[in-house]
C-alpha cells in the first residue's frame, strides 16, 4: 500500500484509539479513584474502619480485575447494547473498557496510598483533623508522584487493552493492524500501525516517568 493511502488510515486509527483510551481512562479514574481510597481508609488499622466492607469490596475488585478483557467484551455485549445502543464499534468499546479498567486503577491508587508515611496521618489525627482533611490534604497530596505514575501505567495498560478493539468490530490501531493488516496478507499496514501502537505506549510512558520524577523533585 502506497504511504498516500496508508497514511490517513493510521492517522484515523491513532485518532480512534485516542478517543478510546481518552475516554474510559477519564471515567475508569473518576470510579477506581474513591473506590481505591475507600479501600485503604475502611481497612481495620485504616482512619474509618469497616473491615466487612473492605472485604467485600477488595472481593468484588478482584472478580472484575481477574477476567481477561476479551472475556469481559463478550460478557459485556448485551449490557453494553443496553447502555450504549449498540456493542460494535468504537464508542461501544468504550464501556467495556472502563468495567475492564476501573479495578485495576482502584488496586494502583490503593498501592500509591499505602505508601504515605503512617506518621503523617497519625499527625494529622493528633492535630484534630476530620478523615476528609486527613484524605484530602494529607493521604492524596502526600501519594501525587505515586499515583500519577500509577496512572501512566494504567493508561498504557488500557491502550493496550484497545488494540483488541476489532473483537466488537471497533476501530483503532489494533483493529487496523489485524482487519486491514494482517487479515488480508497486507503487512506494511500491520507493522505501521503496531509500530505506531508501540510509539504511542512509549510516549506515555515517558512523559509519566518524567513528570513523576518532577513532582518528586519539587516535593524534596
């Protein structure tokens, strides 16, 4: 395939699984985020404790965090149809993808947080904060390099989870590669769009590392 057709299929792939990944890590981290915390301060030595809960939680987490995302896309189908109006395509993988994610994230977010110092939170308790000030202005600003490492490596996981795309007929880098790539014997387009795929995961990579090894630097 000549590089002026190749060209605009890889940059609407790039496009697509930008807005793919875009979207449901935005949503996967405004669910996986409290429910990370909740499962660090609701544990029997944490600031609120509610042991059953915590395990219940830390259960449910683990179900949805141990089945492969392809498995969830197919289980997903008729939820998603419901939700969405449709399972295929590219904003229909959008929500799998968030039900894939969210407990990972919640499981990173709760290994950022338990590396803040205890003698900290046992300061701020001593001082006479409330257990929102305690997460607010304690644990969260005290676990930020952590947690934005923790989500470089959770949007690259999701990035990675969107190159299976083509499984629900969606778009993106990944079904490029395996539709209009490997498919049909067509393997310039294969390897440029996995090249670029792998590009894509360096970049963010990268530039988390970079701004994490920045926070931390300012924060000493």
């Amino acid at each position: 395939m000549t590089w002026e057709k190749l060209l605009p299929l890889l940059w609407e792939s790039t496009v697509e699984t930008l807005y793919m990944t875009f979207w449901s890590s935005l949503i996967a981290y405004a669910l996986g985020l409290p429910l990370g915390v909740m499962l660090v301060v609701t544990r029997r030595q944490g600031i609120m404790p509610a042991p059953t809960f915590n395990a219940v939680l830390g259960v449910v987490i683990n179900f949805l965090r141990s089945i492969p995302f392809i498995i969830m896309l197919a289980l997903l189908f008729p939820v998603t149809r419901a939700v969405v109006g449709t399972a295929i395509g590219t904003d229909a993988i959008v929500f799998p993808l968030i039900v894939s994610a969210f407990p990972y994230i919640a499981r990173m977010v709760e290994s950022s947080l338990e590396e803040v110092d205890h003698g900290i939170i046992e300061a701020a308790q001593s001082m006479g904060s409330t257990n929102a000030q305690i997460i607010f202005k304690v644990l969260l600003p005290e676990a930020v390099p952590s947690l934005v490492n923790g989500a470089a490596i959770s949007i690259t996981t999701i990035l990675g989870y969107t190159a299976m795309a083509s499984a629900a007929g969606g778009g993106g880098l990944g079904a490029l590669a395996i539709v209009k790539g490997l498919n049909v014997r067509k393997y310039d387009v294969m390897y440029s769009a996995s090249i670029l795929l792998v590009m894509l995961v360096q970049i963010i990579t990268v530039f988390g590392t970079r701004f994490t090894r920045g926070l931390d630097h300012k924060r000493r």
